[in-house]
C-alpha cells in the first residue's frame, strides 16, 4: 500500500506546475480498483491510481455563481472506467491541453429564468469533442482508450501502460490489434450522424405507423393518475414556501414515491395501455426491417427514439412538462432546468444473440429517467453503486422494475444492468440533459466542454459557441453546422 501511495504522489507530481491549482489527495478506504471491474490482464496498471482523491480545476477558481454543488469542485478518482485516468493525466498537464478558452453562452449568463426549450430553437446542435476523442472502450482487454486520430501519440500515450498479468508489455501486435479497433470506433462516430440523417429520412419516406396516436401525448391515457399526482404536488411546491420535504413524507407514505436511497427515486409513470401502445409500435417498426441507430454498442437492439419521430409529440411534453419537474425537486444538486434529452429503448433478451446485460457507467445525463415498458424476466436488476464524484458504496441499490414504472436517478449514479437469465426485458431511457449544468462541465470527460457542430440526432445539449480550435482539428466530423441544425421537429 505505501508502494501504491508514493506511485500516486509521484504521478501527482509529475507535470503539476501550476501554481494558482491546488490538489488535495485523499487515501481510500480501500483501493479503488476491484477485480470485479477489471480483469486480472490489467492488474499491472493498477498501481497508477490505487486510491480515490478529490482535484481542484484551475479554472473553476472563478465559479459561476450558479454553478451546483453537486460536483463541488471535485474531479472524482473514478475507479471503474478509465475516462477520469485520462483526465486526471490532462489536468496534471501530462495530455494535450484544451483547444481554446470557451465563452459562456448569452443565454447561459443571461438568463435568469430557466432556460426553456424555446431558446435553443433555431441554435445548432452540438456535441463535446471528446465523444471523438475520448472513451473508446476495447472489450478484448476491457479498457477505454483515448484517440484523437493520432496513431503515433496514441503509441506513445499507452506505451508504458499496456502490460499483461506479469507486467510484461503486450506485444506490438496486440497494441496495433486496439488501435485498429479504436481506430475504427472512432471513424464510425465520425460517420454517425450523417447516418443517422440518412435513417431519418428513410424512415420518414416509408415507415407506416401502426399506432399514430402513439405519438402525441394524451395525459390521461398514457399516464398513471399516481403519476400525474405527483408531479402536480411537486410543482406546487416550487411556489409554496413550506418546502418540499413535508410533501415528499407525504408521497411516500400514501406510496406514489420510493427513495430507495438518498437520490435513487422510483414511481409509476406510464399506463399499461400506453406501454402496450408503444411496445406494438416499436415492434411494428422492427418488423419493418428500416435501420435505426442503437442506443449504444452494448444495446443493439434497442431505438433511438428521436428518430422514429416520438419527440415533438409525445416525449418533448413529457420531458419538459412533467419529468423536468420531478427532476427539479428530487434532485435538485443536478439539474438547473431540462432543456434536451436522448431518448431510446433498451432491451434485453436471454434467447440467444439478445443482450443481456450492460457494463458498469454512468450516463451522458444530469437526470435519467428509465421505465420498464414490457417484459417478463429473471435477473435483470440495474445496481447503483453512487455518484461517480463520490465514494463508491459498498453495497449496490438494486433495482427490478415494473411495467410502466421507473427510477428517477443523477445521470452520475454509477449504474449497470446484471444480467438477465431468462425472459425479455424492455425499457425505455430518457437521457435529460441541463444545459446551465454541462455548459460548465463536459460530463463524459470531466473538462469545459469543448464543443463541435453535429446534427440533432447527436446533440449532447451544450449551447455554449463551437470551440473553433477543435472544429478545425476535427473538420472531418460528418454533419456540417449548415445542413443539419435544424432543430424544429425536436423542439418546435
Ligand atoms: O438496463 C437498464 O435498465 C439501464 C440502461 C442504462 O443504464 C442506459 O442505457 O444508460
Ligand atoms: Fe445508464
């Protein structure tokens, strides 16, 4: 352990030169790397960063006043993926440095109510430059990777750290075997939303809804009275001055709200009618054979639901209507104001070639409201193990839903799905994004967001300007700011 202390220090240390950051380090409880995460192959890199520790920014030295405490100025030792390795390693100055100095938004300085969908009407769509540079995940070796197209740094930057049980560095066939796969991971983000504009109109051209009504929220039928309750108490106590705690007593003990622990909230949402609505629905559309983009490259078979065209109907009114509500006031460290979100559909099947499980990670999201809408399974439980910023919790929440039931949760909560052992299980995830909240702070890669055009389908809900340094480095990103920032159908 003494060892795995002064091997921290000492990467501390090295290339910390500025004098106006400071660092305090913290020893663990117990080592943050656990075997559950990682297997025995990588062990040799481990000592790097035995411990969890709390880091200032440099520039957070000047908070914006309303900046949430939820991060309290901490980068968190995450012990479970690698992307807080590589940013530890950029903001100890041992990676490249951010491409230039983003101003603030008008709207994000300015405004001083929320700031409402409205606003982003007609402001192009855009996404942090580290979904193209950061976190290529390498399952044969189960490790992300950084790559910013630049085979030799990449070389170079994982030289040392590539080594097998025994210490021994994996052979340069194994090292070009990764580049290879980042290599191409990192094209197919590129090509994504060029792809997904293309899907679009396909769909648009020839798919023939089963259910149209599906598409346009009707309160009453689509959602549970319990839930409709209570997200009219939670709003009337965004006026009233006694404070929520009394009303969420309240909605506990008459069971229209869980707290399953602090931050971790369940309740009904949906109908059984409308989860057998937009279940026919979807697998009416998946019948069809149209391609669609998955969700993520551990979910295959679910939908990315902006582009079956579920938002201006029926998710743009849930979101901003009811779910911003219930995030605002449960919780409240998170979100200053929903004003984008990512919606698609999971789904898990033990028959063979369905997904079954999903690794341990926390969302691209302030708020994530996940709903069960269908399935009979066993397993399947999604475990929660706390904020990434924070210390990992001993023993994970479990969560086994029913059908048109949630969990309310911080898009930061360390979550995965454990997998399912018989059954199908199917849900639909709404990733719900604070623009206030990100523009100060890239979730993904835990650096001011540096932030390049794309198109709707992939806007990650920043509304700070394009950071022009990183558009020039990464001009081969596919959509172009011109053809596709049309936001009208996602917001209009
Ligand atoms: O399997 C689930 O219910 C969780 C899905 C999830 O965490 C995600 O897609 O981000
Ligand atoms: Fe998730």
């Amino acid at each position: 352990m003494t060892l795995d202390i002064l091997a921290n220090l000492a990467y501390f240390c090295r290339g910390h030169t500025c004098g106006t950051s400071f660092l305090i380090c913290l020893i663990p409880k117990r080592s943050i790397y656990d075997l559950r995460f990682f297997p025995p192959a990588l062990m040799g890199i481990q000592v790097i960063y035995p411990f969890r520790q709390t880091h200032w920014f440099t520039w957070l030295e000047k908070p914006p006043p309303t900046r949430p405490a939820r991060l309290g100025g901490k980068c968190h030792g995450l012990s479970l993926t690698s992307r807080q390795r590589g940013q530890l390693a950029s903001d100890m100055g041992l990676t490249q440095g951010r491409t230039g100095e983003l101003p603030r938004s008008d709207a994000s300085v300015m405004a001083s109510s929320q700031p409402r969908k409205e606003e982003l009407s007609g402001s192009s769509a855009h996404m942090c430059e580290c979904r193209v540079t950061h976190n290529f995940f390498v399952r044969s070796v189960g490790m992300h990777f950084e790559y910013d197209g630049d085979d030799a740094e990449f070389r170079h930057r994982y030289a040392g750290q590539l080594v097998d049980g025994d210490g021994d560095a994996l052979s340069s066939l194994v090292v070009a075997g990764i580049l290879a796969e980042v290599r191409q991971q990192r094209a197919e983000r590129l090509q994504a939303p060029e792809e997904s504009l293309a899907r679009v109109q396909r769909i648009e051209e020839s798919y023939r809804r089963l259910h149209p009504e599906v598409y346009t929220i009707d309160p009453k039928a689509f959602l549970a009275e319990s839930f409709l309750e209570l997200v009219e108490v939670l709003r009337g106590c965004q006026t009233s001055l006694r404070g929520v705690s009394s009303s969420l007593e309240d909605l506990k003990s008459r069971g229209l709200l869980q707290e399953k622990r602090p931050g971790l909230w369940t309740f009904k949402v949906f109908t059984e009618a409308f989860c057998d609505l937009l279940e026919t629905e979807l697998a009416n559309f998946a019948a069809s054979g149209l391609p669609c983009t998955a969700p993520n490259t551990m979910n295959r078979h679910g939908v990315i639901l902006a582009e079956l065209g579920f938002y201006p109907g029926l998710l743009n009114p849930l979101v901003y209507e009811y779910v911003d509500v219930l995030a605002g006031q449960l919780l409240p460290d998170h979100t200053e104001g929903l004003d984008s979100y990512r919606a698609f559909t999971v789904l898990y099947d033990a028959a063979a070639d369905g997904d079954r499980d999903l690794a341990l990670h926390y969302d691209n999201a302030e708020v994530t409201l996940n709903v069960n809408i269908g399935g009979s399974w066993a397993g399947g439980q999604v475990a929660f193990y706390g904020l990434a910023t924070e210390e990992e919790s001993d023993t994970p929440a479990d969560i086994s839903l029913q059908r048109g039931h949630s969990v309310l949760h911080a898009g930061l909560d360390m979550h995965k799905a454990l997998p399912i052992t018989s059954g199908r299980r199917h849900n639909l995830v709404i990733w719900c994004r604070s623009s206030r909240v990100r523009n100060q702070l890239c979730p993904m890669c835990f650096r001011q967001p540096c932030v390049l055009p794309t198109c709707k389908y992939f806007d990650e809900g920043f509304t700070v300007p394009p950071c022009r340094l990183a558009c020039e480095k990464h001009s081969e990103t596919g959509c172009k700011p011109d053809s596709c920032h049309s936001d009208e159908d996602l917001y209009g």
